[in-house]
C-alpha cells in the first residue's frame, strides 16, 4: 500500500496542529512499513522537515500567491 499525505504547509507555526499530525502519521506509517509520502506547499521555515525527511518522502510545491492557496 501506498499513501499520499497531503497538508497544505508542514511549517509548524503557520501549519499549527494539523501539519504536525500529517508529519507525525507519516513517520508512524514508515515505522509500519507502509510506502508514505507527504506532498505540501513550499511555505514558511520547512527547512529542518526537509533535512528529517529528504527529498524521497518530501515534495513541496511551489506558492504562486501568497494571498491565496
């Protein structure tokens, strides 16, 4: 099985409570031995999520417009 996890940013500030729960189900599905994947928009400070994670579990999009997602 392979699952896609999709949050519109991981940054914990602006993501709040819902983008550590898409990061922490990720790393819980890995640990099961499930194929997980997280797509995102490339918004706020995601540096540190991108060094834990890499570029094989982590895609970010890039934000044409701020004002709207």
């Amino acid at each position: 099985m392979r699952i896609l996890n999709v949050n519109t940013t991981l940054d914990p500030i602006r993501g709040g409570g819902t983008a550590e729960r898409t990061y922490r189900m990720h790393l819980a599905l890995t640990a099961a031995g499930v194929e997980s994947r997280i797509l995102t928009l490339d918004v706020g400070d995601l540096a540190e999520r991108k060094a834990e994670l890499g570029p094989s579990d982590l895609t970010t999009l890039p934000l044409w417009n701020k004002r709207y997602n």
